[in-house]
C-alpha cells in the first residue's frame, strides 16, 4: 500500500487527544493511522455521482422525548468519580483561557 | 481616512425547555451545584442521548420567527475539545446541517426622539442551530470549580451576517431579538442569568472598500450595554490602531467592563481543531412541510406588526405603542379592555400612565406581575366609560383607578361608595366660580389684560373647592361668561 500521500503528524493527533506517546509508540502508530486513511482512499476510486452524503448506516429519524422531566443522580454519586470536591462541586486545576 | 467598521453577532439563547436537550434531567436556574445531572450528563460509558421534541419545535419556531429556511434534515455532530466545563470531551452540536438556515431579523434604529419611531431595517443572519450547554466554571485562587446542572440544556445559537456597522445596530439588534423571543415564550433572554450570551466579530475598514478587514472576536459581553460599551470601544481602538500605521491582528478579545478596554486574550499558538463528525448516538431529524406549516400557523402576532396595525386601527401614538406592543400580555390585556369599551386612546393611557406605573412599584421584589394585578381589563373598560359619559372626570378617575388596583372594585361602585359623581348642576359651579373669581384678583387682572393662560389657575380653584367634582368643561364656560 502506498501510504506516501497521507503522512500523518503524530505529536499533533497525540497532542489533540491528549496522550502521551513513546518514540516507538509514535512510529508504530503513524504506520497504523497512515493505513487506515489510506484504505478510507479507497472511497475516491468509486464514482458516487448524486449519491447523497449519508451520516448513519439506516435510515431512522427523529427518535426524540417529550419534555417532561425525569429523576437525576444524587449529588453524593455525582461526586464519587471526582478526584476532588469542593461544597458539592468537582474541583479542578484552574483552567481560565486568558 | 474615514473608516467603517462591520459587526457580526453570535448570539446564545438558552430554550426555557423543562429538561435537556439529550436527557430528561429537568433544568431550573439557581439549583443547588450538581443536583441536576445523570448518566448522559456526565457523559458517562454507555449512556445514550435522546432528544427533547420540545426543543426541536422551539428551535423551528424561532427559525420562521425570524423567515429562515426549516431544511427538511437537520443533524447533530459533535464538536470536540478538552475542557472540564464539558465532561466528555465533545459538545453535541450542528456542523454543516443547522436547523435553520438564512433568515433576518426587523430592527428599529433609535428616533430622533423618544416619542419618534426611528427607522426599521433588516438585519440578516447566517444560521441558526442548536446545541447543548456547557457546565459552569467557577475559578477561585489556584482552582477551579464544577458545576454541571447548566450542562447539556438546550442552547440556540444565532449567527448573523457581517450586517451591522455600530453600537447603535447591534443594540437594536438584540433589543429585537429577545422582543421576538418573549413574544413566542421561547426563552426570558436574562443576560444576567446567562440565559442569552453574545459575542462579536467587529473589522473596520476605508469607506467604501469592499473587501472586509482583520476581524477581531471579542467577548464576555455580559449585559446589552457591556455589548454596546465593548463594540464601540473596539471600534475606536482597531481605527486608532489603523491611522497610527499598526496592523490589526486576528486574535480574541476580552469586553473588560470595569476598565472599559477590550484585552487581547493570550490565544493558543494552534487554531482549534474541533474535528467535527456526525454522533452516530443520534439519528438525524427530519421536519416534514406539513409539520413546519402547522407549527407556522400557531405563530402569535408579531410585534412590529402589531405596532402597524394599532397604529391604523387604533390610532394610537408611538409613544403609547413602543411601550405596549412589545408586551404580548400588555397588548392581549389592552385590546380585552378594548373590545368591552371601544374608547382605544383613554383605555391605552389607562394603562401606559395608571397601571404600569402602579405595577412597577407594586412587587415585593421589582415590579407586579400583569396577571396578578387586581385591575383587569373589564374594569378599565367601566372606566372609560365613565370618563367618557362625563359621570366622572378624568382627575377623578386617576383616583378611582387607584382604588380599583388596591381592592379590586368595580369603578361604578367605587364612584357610588365615595360619592365622586361629577357635578354638573351649572347654579352650584356658578357660585364656586363666582367664588373663586373674588378670591383671585391677581389671575382676574391677568386673564383681563389678555393673558388666557391665567384662567386655569382659577379653574383650579374651582376644582378643589368642589373636589374635583365639578365638571371642567362647565367651569370653563361658567369662567368665561362671569369674566367677559
């Protein structure tokens, strides 16, 4: 397969999901990803003239609820995943964009 | 070199659904912290979204609000990113298939003068879709703190075309849309609640030039005139910025309202890179025409139409119809009082003079609601009836309106009880003027010397010596006749 077309950046895709990669890692897994885009390629080769874009597999719309409330988790469960809590609130380091 | 600047808005309105918009854990501003949550909130493993109808029916009522197209198929993708105010990494949004597209919305300029209705345009706008809300960050020192009960409600997010050119624009802009919102009981658009949030792309380019500037994205505009306060600022600054030969840099902005500046906001060296694709949890919506025109034909009146036609059928001032028609209880209650009693001007001064100022101070906390004022449209129909029948004068009404708003009596007994009948025995008035004429030779030389003016302040002594009984037009003649 040639997978020259498609080379990938892997400390950004890293970066992106926030993991953290070793030097083997990072060439194991770019040889991986640049396969898998480039067998997704495949696509282009088909003639998909006035097929429209589809975003699921079957056709089912509109799967939706009446707006009448339902009952929620108690604020103790909430919390049990919470590495830190604060007056019923998860804390975290501060995160402010500025 | 004179400059213009282009605006365009992205404006967040919060849908006043009861739950949210993928689950049906119930929202309510100012619940205690992380009481309204579950699985899908949190997003936790295997949880499974599902849509809330009601905010779907919102979301198209607004887009026909505002004469957007309704596509037939609308989809949901998510938008990713890392930030603990979304707890699993990606917002549930509208990419390339939003609910509404195109559309514009009506705006009143300010008048040349508060009484004078100031000039309508269109604004337009982009696109209209829907998304969940993120949870709310509370920073303090070296933390920051969680709360997800905001997470997942259902926002609307407007955006308009680089449309409007200054503060002015852009706040009657918003004025209209949260007009429009009330109107359709979409959402109470409290900025301070965050219910409604806004930001700005403001460029400035030459006069004339075609090709729009660097824009700038500022935000944390609070509050309308933080809005206002923030764009104008920024309009100046990019334009001093131009005629001192510096470059505008594309960057993000932060409104800092105390100091009155906007402040660069140190921007990552990457551009987002939010990686969009469809959630394969949700499948798309489809609204069919039948559907989007049965939604159509329960759209209530809107209100610069109504402005129109009180304007024709009522012949009411704009000064009457800026306070009333914004207002779809106001205009309901005033057009009820209407049909009881067809005097429009008297029953529309009623209610813009007596009882919105009554109901403003009225609340415990801010103003009386309309719906629990104890004056209702049937007695300001009684009253003008009684005004206009000369049964009373309109001094006296002022005073049996304020005891139909404490006790809620019908104004025919009120007049009966406190006896407040106008009088119109022409021999009783006559001895009054007579009376008062004696009493005020200063007004009498006045008037005699050719002032007319000086004739009311003896009329108002007539008026108190009968308390308030007597009937205006009478005393006028009466005055006249003695004084010719």
């Amino acid at each position: 397969m040639d997978t020259s077309k498609h080379k990938i950046d892997i400390d950004y895709v890293a970066q992106l999901a926030r993991i953290e990669l070793s030097d083997a890692e990072k060439v194991k897994f770019s040889g991986q990803l640049e396969n898998i885009i480039t067998y997704c390629e495949k696509i282009s080769q088909v003639n998909v003239d006035g097929i429209e874009p589809m975003s699921h597999s079957f056709p089912f719309y509109n799967v939706w609820e009446e707006d009448t409330p339902e009952s929620t988790f108690a604020v103790e469960d909430v919390l049990l995943n919470a590495p830190k809590a604060d007056e019923d609130q998860i804390v975290v380091p501060r995160v402010v964009e500025e | 070199m004179e400059y213009e600047a282009v605006i365009g808005l992205e404006v967040h309105v919060q849908l006043g659904t009861k739950t949210k918009l993928f689950t049906r854990v119930p929202y309510a501003y100012g619940a205690e912290p992380n009481t309204l949550t579950n699985s899908v909130v949190l997003g936790l493993p295997g949880a499974l979204p599902v849509m809330n109808l009601q905010a779907i029916r919102d979301s198209i009522r607004v887009g026909l609000i505002f004469n957007c197209q309704i596509p037939e198929i609308c989809k949901w993708d998510r938008k990713h990113y890392f930030y603990p105010d979304m707890p699993k990494n990606y917002q549930i949004s509208q990419y390339d298939k939003p609910i509404c597209q195109g559309g514009e919305v009506e705006i009143e300029l300010p008048g040349s003068a508060r009484n004078i209705m100031g000039k309508h345009r269109m604004v337009k706008l982009t696109r209209i879709h829907l998304e969940e809300d993120v949870g709310k960050l509370t920073h303090i020192g070296n933390e920051s703190l969680v709360d997800y009960n905001r997470a997942g409600t259902p926002l609307i997010e407007i955006v308009t075309e680089p449309d409007m050119h200054n503060a002015d624009e852009v706040f009657a802009f918003l004025k209209s849309l949260r007009m429009h919102l009330l109107y359709a009981g979409i959402s109470d658009c409290d900025m301070e609640k965050g219910q409604m949030r806004c930001d700005a792309n403001i460029s400035v380019r030459p006069k004339g030039e075609r090709k729009l500037g660097t824009k700038v994205e500022l935000k944390n505009l609070n509050s309308i005139s933080g809005v206002c306060n923030g764009v104008s600022f920024e309009i100046k600054r990019q334009i001093e910025s131009l005629e001192s030969g510096q470059r505008i840099l594309q960057e993000t902005r932060r409104w800092d309202a105390e100091g009155g500046i906007t402040i660069s906001m140190r921007s990552k060296e990457m551009a987002h890179d939010y990686r969009y694709f469809p959630d394969p949890d949700l499948m798309p919506v489809k609204i069919s025409k039948e559907w989007r025109e049965s939604i159509r034909a329960e759209q209530p009146e809107l209100p610069f139409i109504k402005q129109e036609r009180f304007f024709q059928q009522y012949d009411l001032p704009y000064s009457v119809t800026s306070v009333i028609c914004p207002d779809k209880e106001l205009s309901d209650y005033f057009e009820e009082a209407v049909s009881l009693y067809n005097q429009p001007k008297m029953i529309a001064n009623f209610i813009v003079n007596e009882l919105l100022r009554e109901l403003s101070v009225a609340g415990t906390n801010g103003s009386l609601p309309l719906a629990e004022s104890k004056v209702k449209p049937h007695h300001l129909a009684s009253l003008a009836k009684l005004v206009d029948q000369s049964v009373i004068s309109s001094q006296i009404a002022k005073e049996v309106f304020n005891e139909i708003f404490k006790t809620g009596q019908n104004p025919e007994k009120i007049v009966e009880d406190k006896d407040l009948k106008q009088n119109t025995d022409t021999s009783a008035i006559e001895k009054l003027c007579a009376d008062a004429i004696n009493n005020n030779p200063k007004a009498v030389a006045e008037f005699k010397s050719g002032k007319d003016n000086a004739i009311n302040a003896i009329k108002g002594q007539v008026m108190k010596a009968s308390q308030g009984k007597a009937n205006p037009k009478i005393i006028d003649e009466i005055l006249r006749k003695l004084l010719a």
